[in-house]
C-alpha cells in the first residue's frame, strides 16, 4: 500500500468513530493548549525583557565591585580581621562597605581588552523646571554609550558634546509645559542640585530626546557626560576630602568584539584579582533563570496531561484494533505485510496527536491573543511593548512535532499488535 | 488455456498446532497436485481439516513438515515478502462471511487488493468498475456494503476477487450463507469464470451438489484424504 493510501486509510478510520476519536483528541489537545500558554507566556516575557535590555545598559559593559569577601560567620565563626590594605566607606547603618579607589581603577584598566573604566557616581537632582513650569522630582543617569534606548522623540545624548544634554523620560514633556514630545527638543530646562553645605544650584541643560515608557529603567532622565559631570560637580562642593575618590562600583567598557568566552575569561581574571565583574546579560539572566524555570514547572504539568492523553490514545487504537480484527486479517490475507499494518494504525496515532495538538495550538494561540488584547487594554497598560503571550512559530511547530511523536510511541503498542495478528485467526475471530 | 501445467504440488504435508501433550494433527501427509485451470472441491465435515488445508494452500499457514511447491517453487525457499506478493498477486479469496467494510462504497471495497498492491487511484476505479460489471453490480458501485442484499454482497466479494486477475481463487463455503437460488447464481459466476478465464477454483464446501459441479473432489476426514476423485 502506498504511504499516501496509509494515510487516507488511517484517516477515513479515525472518523469512523466519531466520539471515540473526539474524546481522544480532546485529551490531547488539553496537553497541547497547556503547552502552548505556558511557553507563549515564557516566550512572551523573554522577549520583552531582552526588548528592555538595551534600555538600561549597553552590552560591552562591566559593573564591577570589590569582590564580596567570605562572610565571618559560615567561615571559622570568628569575627572578620581589620585588614588595612582595603578601602573602604560607610554606608547606611554604619556598616563598612568595601569600596574602589583609583588604585584599583587602575588595576583594571591595566587589563586586556578593557578600553575604560570610570567609577560610577551617583548624582541626585533636586528638581527640575523649565521656563514656566513647576519644580518637579527627576532622577538621573548617565547615558552609557552603546545603550539602545526606544525614544518617543529626537535622539540619545552625545557624550562627547561640550553641550549639557537631557532626554526626558515619557510623562515629563507636558509637566514641564511643553505641547508635544517633538515641541519639546531643543528647548532649555534647569536642574538643581544640593551640594554638601546644602546650597541650592541650579545648570541649564537642552532637551534632545524622550524616551518611552520601559519597565526596567522607571522614568529616570538620562544625561550626557558634560551635564552629569556639571551636577557632580555641584554635589560634591563642601564634601570631606576623605569621602571623595572612593567608589562602591565602576564602570568598565570592554572590547565589544570580544566572544562570550573571551568576556568569560576576562570576568575570571578580574575575579583573580579581587573584583566582580557582571554584565547587564548575567543580571538579566538571573531574572531569565526564574522565567525559564516556572514555565518548566508549567511545561512537566502539561506533559503529564499528554501521558495521561497518551494511554487515551493506547486505549482507542486497541478497541480498533479488536473491532477490526477480521479487516486486518483479510488485509493480511491479501498481501498487505506487517508493516504496512503496523504503518497504518501509527498513521492513525499520529493523526489523532496531529489534530489534538493543532487544535490545541489554534485555540491556544487564539486565547492568547485575547489575553494579549484584555492586558495591554487593562493591568498592563504601563508596560509599553510588553505581549504577555508571544508565540514564536517554531515553538508551535515544535510542540506539533512532540505531540505527534508521543501519539506514535503511544500507538506503537497497539500497531505492533495488529502487525503480528495471524491472518487466520483474525478472519476466525469471532 | 494451458491445462496441463501443475499450479499446486503437495508432498507428504502435515500441519500439526501445539506442542507436546496439547499437539493436534489437523493434516497428515497429504500428497496430491492441483492442475491450472481446473476446478478442485475440499469436501469433509467440519473439523476433518479442509479448511486447513485450503489455508496452507492459500499460504496463510505454513506446513509442518512435507514440501508444498506452487509454480514448481517450493514455498520455503520465498521470504514474507514474496508470500505476500503471491498472495496479493496471485490468488483470489471469497469468504463465507464476506469480510467486506460495512461503512465502506461497494468499489471501496473490491478495490482494495489494488490498494494493497499499490496501484494508482484511476486504474484502481477503472478497473473496480470492470469487476463489478463482471458480475452485474456496476450500479451499486457507490452503495455503502452494508445496503445490499447477501447475494450481492457475495457478487462483490468475486469481484474483490477477480480484480487482480488472479490465477486460483479460494472460496471457502462461498454459498454457505446464501439461499439457493442466490447460491446457484453465485456458483455460476464461480464457474463460468474457471471456464472463460481459466481461473483455477479451489473450494470448500459440505455442500454436495456444489462439490458435484467441481471438475475434481477431494474428500477429508481427520486430516488425511480418505477420497479422491
């Protein structure tokens, strides 16, 4: 019999049992819909938190801090020694907190590949107003070259510009009086900030962009390196002396054609050195890790549902198998060899995972996209981009495939069983 | 028609099931030889084996010990495969019970050995509508099996046999089922096929006057043949 025959064959079959099939199906399909959310849900997720990457760092970037020392009390119980050599500062509830200073700065520099470093400093504004406006909160961060922010209008800050620039996180634009994102490039604002003795100055800034809403960065301005440096500058006037040059974390800029071994190899030896070194992806794959694991908590669910459906599948092609017990002897009598039985009730499993598995994917995906639509409309309307269900075609092809697969192996018991049938006696059978 | 070639030799065969204490001798050195084209009735009651033997002939079964050759071939020497192509190629079966597809079209069904053997969907409808009107159910083609009377059904069944122009057609107990008037028509269409087409028949039957209209008899009982004429 010709593979195609098999198949028509195994279809015209199923559909002979109408209920029998259907209540198979709808096993399966159970399995197949379960599948689908939970990976469109991870799926969905993933993809925006990779979107929102870009938005809080570039990817050749390092944030390194001096490397956490072993903690006293899982070690000998004894309290940590005073060592002299290392730097530190104090910081909130008068806990010591090991800190950089331009020593180490210079130790890091002094490796391969990396192309800067420079701590990071806090700068904290006091407001922000523009010409008519009220004084409003803002904070603010330096733009990282390389960083990929979605703007809603104009551009990102240049850091080699003399000109101290802003972009404006997305609600700020008509607070600050401005009637559009676009009405307000170009135009100039204030910001303040304290310095130590608690004066109050302010520098004029030029807005060059907005930017959207993003979930990660929440609504803090980016500045250029002239207008963060200016700020500092009037944050730090009337400091101590000993609480400057001491840094909690740096920034280092590597070379961004270096392979993900290479920056592997680079994290290590920082950390032969004393100092860890992370990038924004090990940050975000922390949060990636404990997406992936739920969805597999999700998924082993959803494949227990097809094992349950599995034996449905095992069950149906058995009771076919007795109720047709004498075609598969005339069948046999006939010529048709064992295999192409044993071919044809597989074609019968797969086709029965077939369709409870695309059924599952197109009601699934359907769901999906009405959730899609219900969220974005309600509980996630803050977050701009984000589809809480995304459904990448090859993961439902895949899902497809496995299906289909199970059924097979599902149906191989109750195949082999008719492959074997001695003509004879199945045409006796009674 | 040639009528002198040997189609089926059999040498001492035996078919013995089970093992030991439980072993059951359902043939016991049969020897005889089948000519082509001629018309051979398996007669005994049931029970003495003629079943059997219509079974190892048809290579549904295989001997226990002896020789069976067809086509000068003894059948040891063909692998699965080439009893299977034998089987499908050579040979025509009609069933006492039919064994045709109740929800299946009459055609469905008389095409099946077609779609065993792998032929195109328009040779097979081709030929499945000859074969019907070889035995006058071309208008029940798209009938389902299950709507016609028994005679037709066993009219189907010859042509489910005939469509692979088979050298032997096996019928076991073809008018078993039938009144005699279907019966006597459906022996005439059995017959009328040996003659014009030089079908080998072979049939099992208790039922006399059919084993009278065979051109020879076998007569079985206990699996060895006590009669042969």
């Amino acid at each position: 019999m010709k593979l195609i025959d098999i198949l028509k064959t195994a279809s015209a079959n199923i559909l002979q049992s109408k209920l029998r099939t259907f209540l198979t199906v709808i096993a399966i399909f159970i399995g197949a819909f379960t599948l689908t959310l939970t990976n469109g849900i991870g799926a969905g997720i993933s993809s925006y938190i990779n979107s929102q990457v870009g938005s809080i760092g570039a990817k050749n970037v390092f944030f390194i801090t001096v490397k956490a020392q072993d903690t006293p009390a899982t070690t000998n119980n004894a309290p940590e020694k005073y060592n002299p050599d290392q730097a530190t500062k104090n910081v909130f509830g008068g806990q010591s907190q090991a800190v950089l200073t331009q020593k180490d700065l210079d130790i890091i520099k002094a490796q391969g590949h990396i192309l800067d470093v420079r701590p990071e400093q806090n700068v904290s504004v006091t407001y922000v107003t523009a010409a008519n406006s009220d004084k409003y909160q803002v904070s603010v961060t330096e733009f990282l070259d390389g960083t990929n922010l979605p703007m809603n209008a104009g551009v990102v800050p240049d850091n080699t510009s003399n000109q101290l620039q802003i972009i404006l996180p997305y609600n700020y634009p008509s607070s600050l009086g401005f009637t559009s994102d676009n009405n307000a490039l170009g135009k100039t604002i204030s910001l303040a900030a304290t310095s130590a003795d608690g004066t109050i100055s302010s520098v004029s800034a030029t807005v060059v962009g907005v930017e959207e809403k993003t979930l990660i960065e929440g609504g803090s301005a980016n500045v250029n390196t002239a207008l963060f440096n200016a700020l500092f500058a009037i944050q730090s006037q009337g400091l101590p002396a000993a609480s400057l040059n001491k840094y909690p974390i740096a920034i280092a800029h590597f070379d961004s054609s270096l392979t993900d071994a290479q920056v592997t190899d680079l994290k290590s030896k920082l950390s032969d050195l004393g100092y860890t070194a992370q990038t924004i992806q090990d940050e975000i794959g922390i949060i990636q890790k404990v997406i992936t694991g739920i969805v597999i908590v999700f998924d082993i669910f959803a494949i227990i549902a097809l094992i349950a459906a599995s034996f449905g599948v095992i069950n149906t092609l058995l009771m076919a198998v007795q109720e047709r017990t004498k075609e598969i002897g005339l069948m046999k009598a006939m010529g048709m060899s064992g295999n192409r039985i044993f071919l044809l009730f597989s074609a019968e499993a797969i086709l029965l995972g077939f369709w409870g598995s695309f059924l599952g994917i197109v009601v699934a995906v359907l769901v999906g996209k009405i959730a899609n639509h219900i969220a974005t409309a309600r509980f996630l309307q803050d977050f701009q981009g984000l589809n809480l269900l995304s459904f990448p075609i090859h993961t439902l092809v895949i899902i497809v495939v496995v299906i289909m697969l199970i059924a097979f192996l599902a149906g191989t018991l109750p195949a082999r069983r008719a492959a074997r049938l001695n003509p004879i006696d199945a045409l006796r059978y009674e | 028609m040639p009528t002198s070639t040997v189609i089926f030799e059999a040498d001492n065969v035996s078919k013995i099931y089970g093992k030991g204490e439980n072993a059951f001798t359902a043939l016991k050195d049969i020897s005889f030889s089948v000519k082509k084209g001629e018309s051979l009735a398996i007669v005994g009651k049931s029970g003495s084996g003629k079943s059997t033997l219509m079974h190892v002939l048809a290579l549904l079964d295989a001997p226990s010990a002896g020789i069976l050759k067809i086509n000068n071939t003894d059948i040891t020497s063909l692998s699965s495969r080439n009893l299977d192509l034998l089987r499908n190629r050579t040979f025509g079966f009609v069933f006492q019970q039919f064994f045709l597809n109740a929800n299946m079209s009459v055609l469905e069904n008389v095409i099946l050995p077609l779609k065993i053997a792998g032929v195109a969907e328009t040779e097979r409808r081709k030929r499945g509508l000859e074969a019907l009107k070889s035995v006058e159910l071309e208008d029940k083609a798209n009938n389902k099996a299950v709507d016609l009377s028994g005679g037709q059904k066993q009219r189907a069944v010859i042509a489910r046999a005939l469509i692979n122009n088979p050298e032997v057609i096996f019928a076991d107990e073809p008018t078993g089922n039938l009144d005699s008037t279907t019966g006597a028509k459906v022996e005439d269409l059995l017959f009328k096929l040996n003659k014009e087409k030089g079908i080998t028949l072979i049939i099992v039957t208790h039922d006399e006057d059919l084993a009278k209209r065979c051109k020879r008899r076998i007569e079985i009982k206990d699996g060895q043949i006590i009669k042969e004429a």
